[in-house]
C-alpha cells in the first residue's frame, strides 16, 4: 500500500512539474518525509526527480538556453564543494520554512525582482543558493522560481530551462548523499526503477498539456503556484520543527 501511494504520487506530482515547471518536486517531498525516513526519502527524490526532470529537459531540449548553465553550474560546485568538506546531513525542517517564505518575501518586497537568471551574477547567485537548499531540504522549487519569474522567457522556455538546471541539482544530491555521505536506504530497488518510469510518464502528460497553453495563463497561474507551494513548504517545516515537542 505504502508502495503503490509513492508511485501514484511520483505520477501526480511530475504531470504538475510538466505543466508549470514546478511544485511537484516539493509536494512530492512533503509527502515522503512524512512516510520514510529522511535518508530513504532524499535518495528516493532525487531519482524520481532527475529522471522526470531529465526527460522533461530531453523533450523540450529546442527551448534550452545553454548560455545560463557555466554561471548556475559554478553556484552549485562551490554549493557541493562546502557541503562535502562538512559532510554535513542537515535537519530539513528549518530550511523548509526558510525556503518556502522566500517567495512571500519576494513578493512584499519588490527589489528582490532583480533576481534574474539569464543574468549572469543571479545565475551564479541561483546555481549556490538552489543547489544548497536541495542538499538542505530536497526540494527548492519555490527558490528556483523566482529567479525565472522576471526573466522574460516564454512559458516553454521557462520550463525547460528549469528542468535542466533541476536535473543537475538532483543528481548532485544523489551523489552527495549516495557517495558522498554514503547514506543506506531501506527500500527495494523495483520502488527506484517504478518511481523513475511513472515520473517520465507524467513529465509527457504535463508538457503535453504545457503545449496548449498559452503565456499569459502561465505566468498568473505560475505565480499563484509559487505562493502556494511556499506555504506547503512553511507547513511542512513547521510540522517537523514541533514534531518532537508535540508527540
């Protein structure tokens, strides 16, 4: 039972990450947080999340702009660089409430729309800050969206570019945490193969669906999703900062 709500959840959450470019990965952690322990559960998303992110990147490979990845991969190296010195396994709660209120803050104060991507400072500043936060918690969705919000690329563009530096992202905390740390999971290897096959087969539900979509309906629903998964985010950092005082 367990099993089969896992896959029927890397489905639901990777047709939404194929949509908009977003939010799957993070509802896709609340919920294995709160089912397996966080060592199963940061390897188990990160494959499920690399391989939808992956193929998503594969299908939409005509919309990506390669000049945005030496800035966003030297963030993310000096990310890893500092994190494998520590060897460091974070408690997530705290990170998630942090992630999850950036966008709200963003959208109080305006000056933080100067986060930009296809900027090459914000691109850098993008690459460390999203790739520590998935090392940190798992998912950085509502991080990683702000810096494409008021970048000015189409809707294709915005999600292909996404999902190209997310797949970096995931495969470098696979790595962290399956070399690196060198964490054991307790899950049987079918669960990462059926994980990864129902994530491609939502990644092409939701670009099919992206496909008849138009640009204006995707930045205010973008924007709407954004705040929403935040809350999710805030929510579930919350929950397992009081866990302990509550139970």
């Amino acid at each position: 039972m367990l099993y089969a709500l896992i896959i029927s959840c890397a489905l639901a959450t990777s047709v939404l990450s194929g949509l908009v470019g977003m939010a799957g990965g993070v509802v896709l952690m609340a919920i294995l947080i709160n089912v397996l322990p966080v060592s199963s559960a940061m390897v188990l998303h990160g494959v499920t999340q690399f391989t939808a992110n992956g193929s998503r990147t594969l299908i939409l490979r005509r919309f990506l702009l390669w000049q945005l990845l030496p800035g966003y991969m030297l963030g993310a190296a000096l990310a890893v660089a500092c994190f494998s010195a520590l060897l460091f396994v974070p408690d997530a709660s705290v990170v998630l409430i942090l992630v999850g209120l950036f966008p709200w803050v963003a959208k109080l104060k305006p000056k933080l729309s100067g986060l930009n991507i296809t900027r090459p400072l914000s691109s850098v500043l993008c690459g460390l800050s999203v790739t520590s936060a998935q090392l940190l918690a798992g998912a950085a969705g509502p991080l990683l969206d702000m810096f494409y919000l008021n970048s000015g690329l189409d809707r294709q563009s915005v999600v292909a570019n996404k999902a190209m530096t997310q797949t970096l992202g995931h495969l470098l905390r696979i790595l962290y945490y399956g070399a690196i740390i060198s964490v054991e999971t307790l899950l049987p290897n079918w669960l990462f193969l059926a994980a990864a096959v129902t994530a491609v087969l939502g990644t092409r539900i939701g670009t099919w669906l992206l496909s008849r979509w138009d640009d204006a309906g995707f930045q205010h629903i973008s924007g709407l999703i954004i705040l929403c998964t935040g809350t999710i985010c805030i929510i579930q950092g919350s929950y397992q900062l009081l866990r302990p005082l509550l139970f």
